[in-house]
C-alpha cells in the first residue's frame, strides 16, 4: 500500500477591512445615517455630537464585523463630524437667514445681550459692527469655525470612546 501525502492545510487568507475614509460606502452610509439623528438631537448640544461618534463606529462594527482600533474610531467619528458639520449649518442657515432678512435678529440679539447685564454702550457699538456687512462675515466665519472645531472633535472622541469600547471581545 502506498502512503498518500500529508493533506497540505489550507490557508484561508484574511481579508483587509477597507481603509475608513470617504470611498468606502459602508462607513459613509452609516456616517450620514448618524449625522441625520445627531443633527436631528440638536437639543442636545455636545452629547449628540459624541454620541454620533460612538455610535457611528457600533454600527459599523455590527454591520462589518470589523474590530476598529481607536484610530480607526477617531477617523470614523471625524467622517460622522463632517456630514454632522454639513448639515447643521444648513439646518441653521434654514433657520437664521430668514430671520436676519426680515430684520427681526438685531432687536432679538439687542434684547438678549440688555438682559445679560451688559453696558448699553458696548451693546449699541456691538451692534452697530454686526450690522455693517464686514462685521456680519467676522461674526459668521467665527460662528462656522467654532462649530467646525466643535462638531469635529467631539465626534472624534466619540468615535476613539466607541473603538475603545465596542472592540472588545
């Protein structure tokens, strides 16, 4: 009788999760969902952003399977705070350029800034600067750039939180 040959083991390869950034699908459709509810949470202020984040990565985690480690978290939750950024400043454009063209925002703002207490002077010269067209882009651009910053960085710290949590055996 001839000996057959040991059976060779197979190999199965593993297969390499695809990178997270905008061309994978998978992580860009779960991004938009989440940015869609945190945006809708605007109530919410901080916990939605961070929640967007951590739940972002839960949900690709169930989706793929994939363990994400927290970088891999940290870039999941900036594509969440991108699409979460996105939409938050249309939904406050939808809401505050109509005010703003109506002229009904400056007596609202000089209201507001009497009831804090502040100088009536610096009220009056403060708005005076807001309504002239310079002053309205300072304020914006700053406006925009806080939110940005905001948005992005919770949202990434969710995502680091949710890797750190959600991959674990």
């Amino acid at each position: 009788m001839v000996d057959a040959p040991a059976p060779t083991p197979t190999v199965i390869p593993r297969v390499q999760a695809p990178p997270l950034n905008f061309r994978n699908p998978v992580a860009v459709r779960i991004s938009l969902l989440v940015a869609v509810v945190a945006t809708l949470l605007n109530f919410l202020p901080f916990l939605n952003w961070v929640a967007g984040g951590f739940f972002a990565v839960f949900f690709y985690r169930r989706r793929t399977g994939n363990v994400l480690t927290v970088n891999a978290g940290v870039k999941l939750g900036w594509i969440t705070g991108l699409l979460t950024f996105g939409l938050s400043a249309i939904l406050f454009a939808a809401q505050e350029i109509p005010m703003a063209m109506s002229g009904r925002l400056s007596p609202l703002l000089r209201d507001r800034l009497n009831a804090m207490g502040q100088d009536p002077a610096t009220v009056e010269q403060f708005m005076h600067f807001l309504e002239s067209g310079s002053g309205m882009v300072v304020m914006l651009g700053f406006l925009m750039v806080s939110l940005f910053m905001f948005i992005t960085c919770l949202s990434m710290a969710g995502g680091a939180l949710g890797a750190k949590l959600v991959g674990r055996s």
